[in-house]
C-alpha cells in the first residue's frame, strides 16, 4: 500500500481542521467530513519523525539557535530544487509566515494605508491588513474559463493611487496560479516604480504539479528587489504547519536590518528546537518523498477532474498548477454562496467557502485535496449528493 493511502483518525488531535469546525465555523456534527484548513491528511516523512523522535529523547529543550545545517539546507533546497540562489545573510527566521507579514507591514507602512492583495485571495492577508489597522485594496484577478491573470492596468492604478505595500501569493491560493517570470518582473518593476514594497508570499513553491515553472520573486535582478521581502516555509511542503517555523529572505542589506531589529524588538530571537530539526531535516533529505508526493496530489486531482466532468456538468474545475486545493466554479448552479455552503454541509462536507477570499470568490468553493485517495473517494460520494 502506498504510504499517502494510510487513512489516520485526526479527531482528538488538537486538529484546526477536525476538531475546531463547532467553534471556528459553527458546524456540529461528528459525521462531517471536513475539507477546508489547507494542511495534510498525511504523515510527515519518516525521517523527520525519526529526526523529532531523537530529539525529544535527548529530552533537553533548552535556549535554541539556527546552526549551519539549517542555513545550508535551506539554501541547497532552493538552488536543487528551484535554481534559485539564497545567500545566508538573506535568511531571517519568523515564528510563522503570517506573523512575519504582520511585522512587516507595521514596521513598513502606516495606520490607514492601503494594502495591495489580489481577489480572490487569502483571506488571512485581509484579516493581518485591518487588524493592523491598514486598508485591503484588492486588485481583482480577471478570470476566463478558469484561467486567471494579473490586472496590471488596475494595479498600477491602485499604486498611482497611494497603495504603500502588496502582499502577493506566488503560488496563489486560492486558484494554483503559478505566476511566469514575465508576470513576477512586472509586479516588481511596478513596485519599484511606485515605491511600494512588495511581500511575496512563496510557501506553496514547492508543490507545482503542473507544468508551469515557480519563478522566486529571489530571482528577479538586484535593482527590483530593494523593497523585496520574500516569505518561505517547510511546512506546507512537508505537512509541518504546526512546527512554526518560517524564512524570510531579504536581499537588501538595509531592509533586512531595519526587519531584525523589529525582530528583536518582539524577542523573536530564540527559535524551537523541534521545529528547526524538522525542516533541516526534510530539506536535506526528503526530495524523494516530494517527487511521490506531488505523483499522488496528481492523481487526486485528476480523479476529481473526471468526477466533474462526467458526474457534474454544471461545475467547472480547472486543475491547480500548483498545490492541492481544488477551486471549484459553481456558478451556474445559481445559488447563492449560503445555499451553495447548505448543499455540502448537508451532504457531510465542509468546504472552504469561495466567498471567504473575496467577492470575486462568489460561487466558488475550495477543497483541499492533500488526503488519501479513499477519503476523496467518500468525498465525491458526498459532492455528487450535494450538487447532483
């Protein structure tokens, strides 16, 4: 049996996404079958349970620093995996991407300044812009038979505007939008035209299953990356979310000393030792585990594929070009997106609903697709109740 089939009981786990449905989402049911938080329903690799096993039996847990073997492997993985090239003095360390985010966007712009995000987009970067008391100014994706694209007209607009930041999703959620070098040179030259500083989100890099290539925002040449910030992680790769670890890479010098000492001035410069064990490990010797990976994702998404085509005619599903979530149109269902939320949730599924990433997410729903196959087999058999 392959490894990614094994069906794990998550309940009573301390799970977001099976245990916190009541309190997060107010559903109640224990026969409810939830597709929603974007985390596996796999285990990690081996080796990095064997990584963590060992560490937890050494059994101290003391003060912990980053030492050369996690610099190294981070920037191994990227230059292998992605020709990308990462100098250590890049590598800031943040307790998660999100936090990171929200420092950055307190140390960088003002209360009442306009954020750039794209729509639909992730609905957290929405809640970390007004909580922080900033302003989201979206920038809608256009979209044309499931193919989305950038706006630059509007978002030059939205910059001339005043726009002080853009978070950007590269690779997006929610659509798998894997953004080309072209499209991520203009972001930037934009920025640099406009002075905007430019916070590229990378997590879901590395798990293109398409056939477009992840360009970094690390790439691009040196004179569009002063107001750069790029955020990077292990743990969508590796199903290590609650390990809570994240990089944020800065290629100027400046910057990234402005962002340390902002950093230090919230005490952030002790790291957990479990979580850098974890990742250090997983980058230095899982890319075997990866390719398997993303073979299987492959195939859950060409499974939900035919499902909708043959058993769904009035759903459209366009394959993600990178990561498992499946963003499914139901438009011409003409319902609205509470009725739509009705019709799964009756039928045993709680999906991520469309409208949770913005207006233009109406319609839509997201599934996550990270499980094993027999779960997604008991989840078509629920889709087709609801929709059919």
């Amino acid at each position: 049996m392959n490894a990614f089939d094994q069906i794990l009981n998550r309940k009573e786990s301390g799970s977001v996404k099976w245990d916190f449905m009541q309190q997060k989402l107010g559903l109640a049911g224990t026969d409810l079958l939830p597709m929603w938080v974007s985390d596996y329903d796999f285990k990690a690799p081996q080796v990095v349970l064997d990584a963590l096993q060992q560490r937890v039996e050494h059994g101290i847990f003391g003060y912990a620093e980053r030492d050369d073997a996690y610099y190294q492997s981070t920037i191994d993985w990227y230059q292998n995996q992605h020709g990308t090239h990462v100098k250590r003095e890049w590598i800031t360390t943040v307790h998660g991407v999100l936090p990171g985010l929200a420092m950055a966007l307190q140390m960088l712009t003002e209360k009442g300044d306009g954020i750039v995000m794209q729509s639909p987009g992730y609905g957290s970067f929405r809640k970390i812009i007004e909580f922080n008391d900033r302003v989201v100014v979206e920038n809608p994706l256009t979209e044309t038979n499931g193919d989305y694209q950038l706006d630059f007209d509007h978002l030059e607009t939205c910059f001339a505007n005043g726009a002080k930041a853009m978070i950007f999703c590269n690779p997006h959620n929610p659509t798998g939008r894997v953004w080309s070098e072209s499209e991520m040179t203009k972001v930037a030259e934009l920025c640099e035209q406009y002075q905007v500083w430019l916070l590229s989100d990378e997590i879901w890099g590395d798990l293109v299953v398409g056939d477009a290539q992840y360009y970094s925002a690390l790439r691009l040449p040196q004179n569009l990356t002063k107001r750069l910030i790029v955020a990077t992680a292990a743990s969508k790769t590796f199903g290590l979310s609650s390990l809570r670890i994240s990089n944020f890479m800065i290629p100027d010098e400046s910057l990234r000393a402005q962002f340390t000492r902002r950093l230090d001035a919230h005490g952030m410069d002790v790291f957990n030792s479990l979580s850098m064990s974890a990742a250090t490990i997983a980058y230095q010797e899982c890319s075997d585990w990866l390719v398997d990976l993303k073979d299987y994702l492959r195939a859950n998404i060409a499974k939900l594929e035919l499902f909708v085509e043959t058993e769904l005619p009035a759903v459209k599903f366009v394959a993600p070009q990178a990561g498992y979530l499946a963003w499914l149109d139901c438009r011409a269902l003409k319902l609205t997106d509470a009725e739509l939320e009705q019709k799964f949730v009756s039928a045993g599924l709680v999906p991520s609903m469309g409208i949770a990433f913005g207006k233009e997410g109406s319609g839509f729903v997201r599934l996550n697709l990270g499980c094993p196959t027999g779960t997604l087999d008991e989840a078509l058999v629920r889709i087709k109740h609801a929709l059919s």
